[in-house]
C-alpha cells in the first residue's frame, strides 16, 4: 500500500504548496483529489481483502492431483487408489472402493464404492 500512501502524501505537499500560491479552483481541486485517492485506498483494501478470499476459495475448489482411469476403476497420478469412477465423474469425490472378500468375489465383484455402493469387476 506504500504507493497510494505515497500519492496522497504528494497530494497533500501539492495542496500546502498550493494554499501558498495559487487560486482557490485549484485548491479546491486539489483537495478533491486528495479525499478521491483515501476513496481509492480504501477500494484497493477490500479488493485485496475480496482476492485474498477468493484465491482461498478457488484452492479449496480446486480438483485434486490428476487423476487416471484404469480398468474401470480410478486412480491418482502418483498410483493411490484405487477410488470410485462414479463418485468421482458426478461429484468429483474420491471414494476409495473396498476390497470383497477373495470368496465372494466371483459372485459380488472384486469391488464395492462405501458411498454408492457400486460394484467393480
Ligand atoms: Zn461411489
């Protein structure tokens, strides 16, 4: 902010100097200027304070690290996994899927999401 601060201190040695010299137009346009910059160096701090915001949202929205499709199933750039394609495709959730039992596999399917309960081969 030491950029504005410096302009309205600019402002401010240009409004002595002109109570000293000049016209009273100019004095008061020069006073109007001053009390339009504290306008505007209010303005730059809510603008700051609304991007802090917003940047901090636009993280938390963010998607997380690249994710892979392999056999039907989801997986992170890095190899963690595996999570549930539909889960993931509709709300963007990683859900990780849990394992059947090796003896009900052949009848149930290898997998099954804990949030939707689909069922992967
Ligand atoms: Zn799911």
């Amino acid at each position: 902010m030491s950029i504005i601060s410096d302009v309205i201190d600019l402002a401010a040695r240009a409004k002595k100097q002109a109570d000293e010299l000049a016209g009273i137009e100019l004095k008061e346009t020069i006073a109007e200027l001053r009390g339009k910059l504290l306008d505007l160096k209010e303005e730059i701090l809510a603008l700051r304070e609304e991007n802090t915001d917003l940047k901090a949202e636009k993280a938390k929205l963010a998607l997380p690290a690249e994710v892979v499709k392999k056999d039907g199933l989801c997986y992170k750039a890095d190899g963690n996994g595996p999570y549930c394609t539909h889960c993931y495709e509709t709300r963007g959730d990683l859900i990780s899927v849990v394992e059947f039992p090796k003896n009900v596999q052949r009848l149930a399917g290898k997998w099954r999401c804990p949030s939707c309960t689909t069922k992967y081969a």
